[in-house]
C-alpha cells in the first residue's frame, strides 16, 4: 500500500530545505478543485510560463489550467470532444486533453503523487536520493520534471527507439537518461536497469516504478476521475448517460479515473486497450509496436482487474494512419471538405499517437454497444502531436509525401472502424488476466503470495488507497506550515 512512516528530524530537514528553494506543495483537493488554490499563488502564476521550471508551476499539475504558453491560472478542464462525422458512430465521445499539462502530459499529476508523499512524511532525501524514473516516455519526462520543481537530482529511464523529442528534453531537465534496449513493448528491460541501479547505488535511489506505484493509482482516481465528472455535469442533458470509460492500458494509473466513474454512474463499465501487436490483456500475447505511451506484455500491479469489463486490442498501422490524416494539411482538409467543423480539425493535434488509439477504443466501444447520441464516452488524451514531429518524418520518408488519396483511404479506415480483437470479460476472463501479475510481480519483481491475492480477494484493498487521500492533504497541509515557519527565520 501507500506507505506513511513518518522520519521526524527528515521531514523538518526537507521543510528546511524546501524553504529554502521557495517550494510550497500542492495538495490533492488543490490539483482536483484548482479554483481553492490561494490567490497569490495564482498571481505568481500568471507571470510563469507554463513550461518553467518554477517551483509554483506545481500547482499547474491539474486538469484546469488556462491553455496558454505563458501565465494565466485556471479555466475549467480542457476537454475536447469528437463529433460523429469525425467518428463514424452517433455516441458522443469526450477527452480529457493533456497538453496543458507543464511538459504538455498528464505523467506530471502521476509522479507528484509518487515523489510528494515521500517528501513530506521524511522518507526521501532531496540533498541524497535521486528519483529515478522507470518509463516508456512521458512519465520520466514527468517525473524529471517534478524533480527538478522539487530541487531533486532525477534518472530517467525509456526505451532506446522512444521519440528523439523525448531524448533532446530530457537532456536538459533530467541529470541522467539511460536508454533500455528496445521499443514501447520492451518493459522488462525497463525494470532490470532500475535493479541494476539498486545493486550499484544503494540507497543513493528512489525508484519510483509508475507501473507499481499506488500513489499513480490514487492520483488518477482522485483528479483525472473528477475531472471526467465534471465534463460530463457540464454536457450531459436529461435524457444521457454515460456508457463508459476507454483507456490504454499503460502503466494502469488513469484506468483509475475510469474506476471513479463506474463508481459515480453505476452502469457505467471500463475498457482498456493494447496494441494488437502485442495482445497481452487479451490473448496473453507479446511482441513490439509503435503506439507510444502505452508499455506492455504485462499486466501493471497498479490495474484493479477485477474492475475491467472489456479488453480492446488496437492495430499500431490504425494509429499511425490516423495520426498523419489529423496532422498532415491535405489531412485536413479533407476532413474539412468531408464536414468536420474546421474548429475541430484545427485541435486534431492535441492528440499524440497513444490518444488515437484511445479514440478507436472508444469508437469500438461505441460500435461494439450500439450506443447512440443520448450516450457518452469517456477517455484521455494524454499528450499531443508536439511529442511526435519526427515520427511524422520517418513516416513521409519510409512512404512519400502524404496525399488526398491517403486521405480519403485514411478517412475510410476510420470509418469503418470494426468490433474485432475485442472481448467483453466475464469473471474468469478477470482472473485469468490478473494471474498473469503473477509471472511479472511476483516471480521478477518481489510482491508477495499474499499481496496478489489481496489484490483480487480483499474488498477492502483498493479502496483503502483512496482512504488515504484525507491524510496525505492533512500531511502536505502540515509541511507546508512548516515551510512558512522556516521562511520568517
């Protein structure tokens, strides 16, 4: 679980120090309900740009930011949702968009709430540990991110054939990156440099394993889950209902948002996606693919299974198809010329090539239902097409200039979206799924016997992770005072 031992003498030398370096935390009512966040902290704001590194922009991680480059506090959630000439199918499907985010992705609220907890109860060290980062993208840039907001030293982990634009950010925000042999799919390779950093540095590391890390669980549940339910008191009318929540599997912490939903809309169910390259979830398969920001061929400890009711398995050729139609101008203006509002076109690039692969999950789902327009779906686009300029390159080069006939076969494809590689899950197909946790945690990872059966038998298990919401505000609460204390001296 969340683990709040408290090291008194640490936590007043971490107070001392974040004194020092102007660092006030947020606290997790704060990233959920922005508009609560202290006025002169939003006055600061309004002189920072959003991509600073200024410890104020903490209180950036959250859904609400205003989106601009520079200044601005908060306006309500960036979401965007996709009408069905774009679709093909009548549900109306809404995205909560992540570009906003400092960074321009959502890993940001993930690891604050990983790193954060550690520092306030005393178990970190800034002036010792470094953080490590163990991703396939946009949660070491995240957690290199929050490191450097936080004054601490960071290693960022992701796989070598990752996007050049993560390698050339890092290379001026983490202190550290260690590229892992392989693609996306390669995770493992991931997990075994962070054990040969444990063996080689000591106690020097803090690993923060986003695929394990409850506090990426609680977080998503706490502020992504609430944001969703806000986008939908905004739209929904009398006679709608929300049909569902479709995300990648990734590291399994925004499933949890879809989680808070299914608690808030009872009918409401929760579809996670992969890579049909790599079809882990549903046919306990492996292999590479290109839909970055969704790492597998495991199943993360943090994905509550017992909670999923479909697996959907999406063809990376789909997703990259797609993200060249919404990047590329003739792309665009043949949607335009097919009847998308143009308003529309022109925000297809707040969609990076993982959030297209949460649409076709959401359109399956939609398709697969037979919903129609009184029906919502829900999902995340995590990042945007600024992540992925260069795949957009290698795929004009592999392939010629994109064209009108690439277009409209493009425009088709999406069309005719199909209800293959999907599988609605009964109770043994849960289980099956959540014993392959097994192989990964318990075998290679350290979980224990009994861990993973709690995970699966304790009713209690998940829901006393979002108990501890309450107690880790009251702890940042405290911390904070005692920032303010060591200010005056």
């Amino acid at each position: 679980m969340i683990d709040l031992t408290t090291n008194e003498e640490q936590i007043e030398r971490n107070a001392r120090y974040c004194a020092q370096n102007d660092i006030i935390l947020p606290t997790y009512d704060e990233m959920q309900r922005p508009q609560i966040v202290p006025e002169a902290i939003k006055a600061e704001l309004k002189t920072i740009a959003r991509e600073a590194v200024h410890p104020r922009n903490l209180f950036r991680v959250t859904w609400e930011n205003e989106p601009v480059e520079h200044g601005g506090t908060y306006g309500g959630v960036n979401y965007l949702e996709l009408p069905a000439v774009l679709t093909g199918v009548p549900a109306r499907i809404v995205g909560l968009v992540g570009k906003w985010f400092p960074t321009g992705a959502h890993k940001v609220g993930a690891a604050y709430s990983c790193l954060a907890p550690t520092l306030v109860t005393g178990q970190f060290d800034p002036d010792k540990n470094m953080a490590v980062w163990p991703s396939t993208g946009n949660y070491c840039r995240g957690g290199a991110f929050i490191s450097r907001l936080l004054g601490c030293k960071s290693v960022a982990i992701l796989p070598e054939e990752m996007s050049q634009e993560r390698f050339e950010w890092l290379k001026n925000m983490a202190n550290e990156t260690i590229a892992t042999p392989g693609c996306e799919s390669n995770v493992k390779e991931i997990f075994d440099k962070c054990h040969e950093l444990s063996r080689e540095r000591g106690a020097e590391v803090f690993i923060f394993n986003q695929f394990e890390q409850l506090g990426n669980h609680l977080w998503h549940h706490e502020v992504t889950g609430p944001a969703i339910e806000r986008v939908l008191s905004e739209l929904m009318g009398p006679r709608d209902r929300v049909a569902g929540t479709c995300v990648s599997s990734g590291s399994g912490g925004t499933i949890a948002g879809g989680e808070y939903i299914k608690s808030k809309f009872p009918h409401a169910k929760l579809a996670v996606s992969e890579a049909a390259q790599c079809p882990t979830l549903l046919a306990n398969g492996f292999g590479g693919h290109r839909i970055e920001g969704i790492g597998d061929k495991h199943v993360p400890w943090i994905h509550n299974v017992k909670n999923t009711d479909m697996v959907v398995a999406i063809d990376d050729e789909d997703s990259m198809r797609l993200f060249r139609l919404f990047n590329e101008p003739v792309g665009r203006e043949y949607l335009v010329s097919k009847g998308v509002p143009k308003e529309t076109v022109d925000q297809l690039g707040l969609l990076g090539i993982s959030c297209v692969c949460n649409l076709l999950t959401a359109i399956k789902f939609a398709r697969y239902y037979e919903l129609t327009e009184n029906d919502f779906v829900t999902t995340v686009f995590t990042d945007s097409a600024g992540m992925y300029q260069t795949r957009l390159a290698e795929l004009e080069e592999a392939r010629g200039a994109y064209t009108r006939d690439d277009a409209v076969a493009d425009y088709a494809l999406l069309q005719a979206i199909r209800t293959d590689q999907l599988l609605e899950l009964r109770y043994e197909d849960r289980k099956r799924i959540h014993n392959l946790k097994y192989y990964t945690w318990v075998e290679q990872q350290g979980k224990t016997y009994d861990e993973i059966n709690a995970q699966w038998h304790d009713r209690d298990y998940w829901s006393s992770i979002y108990a501890v919401k309450p107690k880790l505000n009251r702890l940042i609460t405290e911390f904070n005072e005692r920032i303010k204390v060591y200010r005056k001296q």
